[in-house]
C-alpha cells in the first residue's frame, strides 16, 4: 500500500498532535485527522492494520525493542521516530506511547500522541540512529542493544531519562 522510500521530507505545524491507538498486538484502532493526512491513506486504509505499516527502513530495531518492552510492562515511552508516508515521503516525530488500562489495572491498549521535534535533538537522534542501524547491519538488534546499553551506562542515564535529555 506504501511506495518505495524516497527522499522527500514531510513537515507539520508545530500546533498539531499525531494520534494513533491500537489493540495489544499493535493494529490500528483510531487514527486521526492529522495523523491520516500526513501518511496520506483514508481511515478505511488505515483502521485494522498493523502500525509498522508505516515503519520506515531507517529506523532501527533497538527502538521498538524498547517500545514494546515498556509498554507491555505498563509504562509510557517517549521516542523519536521516522515514520514513511504512503508516497514514500517521510516525517519525523517526537512520540508519547502509553499504555491504556481498564479499571481491574489491566492493558486494553496503546495510545501515541506524536509531536514536532526540536531540531537540536533531532540532529544527535539522526547521529544515533545511524550508528545503530550500523550495529544492526553487521551483528543485528543483540549489537545495537550492546551499543544503547553502553551508552546509557556512560551518562548514568535509563532510556527514557536519555531520551528526554536530548
Ligand atoms: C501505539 C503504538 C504506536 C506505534 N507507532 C508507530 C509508528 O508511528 N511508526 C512505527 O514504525 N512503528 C510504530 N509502532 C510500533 C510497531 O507496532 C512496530 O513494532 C514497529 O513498526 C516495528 O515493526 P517490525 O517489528 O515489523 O519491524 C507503534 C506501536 C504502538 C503500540
């Protein structure tokens, strides 16, 4: 349903929010406008299908590593993420993922409400990115995991708190 990445870059006004939500495994539930119009499907081509539809090859494993890792514990995650339009364009975004619970304290679901980056962060999560994609290419998501593990260690830092700090 998606073109081939190319090299256009997608912007969006800094006043918009990008929401998704999804069911347990990560299919689409609710997508709105703004959300809709940057990747550039209707809701009808959006509802049921899974979000790494519009995962983009630049993006490295080792993040939705810790995605998944988090949410499925039942904490929030803050990450950057470049995401592939349906005309291969691409967009970058600051996502909020949470976890939605019902009353008994149980998941039922996910929430990400993406926003504009701050270009400062976005040039050292550019930086990262690459030499992450790096590790995976030659020793896959186990070196790339060393290489944010090592990393964090060096600043004393937990994932989040680093990302934040950006
Ligand atoms: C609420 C929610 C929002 C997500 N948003 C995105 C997103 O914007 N882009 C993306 O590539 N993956 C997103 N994901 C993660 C995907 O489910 C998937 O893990 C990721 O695209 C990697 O796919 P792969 O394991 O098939 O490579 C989201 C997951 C959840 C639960």
């Amino acid at each position: 349903m998606l073109s081939q990445p190319t090299r256009e870059e997608k912007h969006f006004p800094k006043d918009k929010i990008l929401v998704t939500k999804t069911d347990l495994k990560g299919r689409i539930t609710y997508a709105n406008r703004e959300f809709l119009d940057i990747v550039g499907l209707s809701e009808a081509q959006m509802i049921g299908q899974p979000h790494n539809l519009i995962r983009h090859p630049d993006m490295p494993k080792v993040v939705f590593y810790y995605l998944w890792e988090f949410l499925q514990k039942g904490v929030e995650i803050n990450a950057y993420v470049k995401n592939l339009c349906a005309n291969g364009a691409y967009y970058w975004v600051m996502a909020n993922v949470t976890p939605s619970f019902d009353l008994k304290g149980s998941i039922i679901g996910y929430h990400s409400a993406r926003r504009n980056p701050e270009a400062k962060a976005l040039e050292k999560v550019k930086e990262l990115y690459t030499k992450l994609l790096e590790a995976e290419k030659s020793g896959g998501l186990a070196q790339s995991r060393q290489l944010m593990q090592k990393l964090l260690e060096e600043k004393g830092m937990h994932y989040d708190e680093f990302i934040l700090s950006l």
